[in-house]
C-alpha cells in the first residue's frame, strides 16, 4: 500500500513549457485534490476531482489544468510554465467528505 | 475566499514547554477544523481534528480548544519534544453541501522545540 505517489518529485523547466505533475493512490479513494505551497502563503488549493470524470477549481486554478479518467490518477498539467508557477506541488485524497487528507511528498517545480 | 488566519508565524520553546497556536475564522458554515503537522520534506499529515459540538478534543500530548462563538480554536502540545519540530497548519471547511471538500489551510506554524 503505497499511499498518495507523487512524479516527478522534482522539476525544472523553462518559461513557456508544458509539463504534467502526476499523481495516483491505491486507496480507493473518490476524492483528489492538488496544492501548491509557497513560503508564507500555506497550502492553496488549485483544482479538485470528487470522482472519475468530475473536477472543480479551488482558489487559484488559472494556469493549470486537471482530468480524472480513473479513480486513481489525478495529472495537473501547466500548461505555459510561469515564473510564478514556481512552488511545491502537492496530491492529496480522502474517502469521504471532510475526511482525513492524504498527502503525497510532493513536487518540487523551479521555472526559470 | 474563506480565510482562515493562523499566528503566530513562528514560535520557539523550550523542551517540556506548552507551544500554543491559534486560528480564527470568518466562515460560520466551517464545521470542521483539522490540524495537520508536516516535517521538512514531506507532505501534511492529520494530526487531530475537531467539530464545533465539542469545545476540547485530546489526543496524546495534543489538543484542540475550540470557541464556536469567537469563531477560534488553538492547538496546544503538552510536554513538547524536538521531535515536535515542524511546521503545523490550521485548516477549516464545510462539513457539507457546496464546498465541503474544500479545505481551507492557514499560512502555518513553523515550531522549534529546542532541547
């Protein structure tokens, strides 16, 4: 059981390019969701899936994209990195509604 | 955007102290108020949480106070350790209906424990 599994765990890109974050769980689990974490600013939420085929934006989507074809797979792709995009990224499930969130380790992004 | 605000940013005590760390809100439809720890280099992790029909919660050396009416609740860590050190997270949200899995996160506490 290998819990919230986070790739790459770390990244550099160049302003302008693309890239997906990947995340899966083998929990089961219908909810996922993805934060990033800056400095001083806690943990913001970006997009969220409530199930397969569902996905909702949390406080601060623009710039990222999100697809849940399955239950275990959450990808954020960004789709024109961004010196701001630069943070750490992090998944997260649980298996009910205000229930116990998993964190992955997280993603470290760096754009330049 | 709901808010929830954390202080303080950072907090120091000496092994065997009671860190203490508050959070408030603005949101009366929060009903649910976690605490979640995390160590440098790895992510969140549930620590205790809470819902507004009780106004202290236990779990070992941690508990949660809440004041439904001030809208706030505090995290205290009794006969703190270094292995405490972390920074630890308030968040708050919806029990349910629209929003109920958004959870709101304060900015954080980073707490050292010195030995």
């Amino acid at each position: 059981n290998a819990g919230v599994t986070q790739t790459p765990k770390f990244q550099v890109l160049k302003t302008g390019q693309s890239m997906t974050l990947q995340c899966a769980q083998d929990m089961n689990h219908e909810y996922m969701s993805w934060y990033r974490q800056d400095p001083g600013m806690g943990l913001r939420l970006i997009h969220y899936s409530v199930g397969a085929g569902i996905t909702d934006q949390g406080e601060v989507p623009n710039g990222y994209n999100v697809s849940r074809s399955t239950t275990e797979d959450f990808p954020l792709r960004l789709l024109s990195a961004a010196p701001s995009q630069t943070s750490v990224y992090f998944c997260a499930s649980s298996y009910s509604i205000a229930g116990e969130l998993f964190f992955g380790e997280g993603s470290r992004l760096t754009v330049l | 955007q709901q808010q929830v605000k954390q202080s303080p940013q950072s907090l120091i005590v000496q092994k065997g102290g009671i860190p203490i760390i508050n959070c408030a809100y603005e949101n009366t439809a929060f009903d649910y108020f976690p605490w979640y720890q995390q160590f440098p280099g790895k992510g969140p992790a549930l620590l205790i949480a809470i819902r507004p029909d009780v106004s202290e919660k236990k779990e070992g050396r941690f508990t949660i106070s809440f004041n439904k009416s001030a809208k706030q609740f505090s995290l205290h860590i009794m006969d703190s350790q270094p292995g405490d050190s972390a920074t630890y997270f308030c968040a708050a949200s919806p029990g349910s209906g629209a929003g109920s899995y958004q959870l709101t996160f304060g900015k954080g506490t980073k707490l050292s424990v010195i030995p």
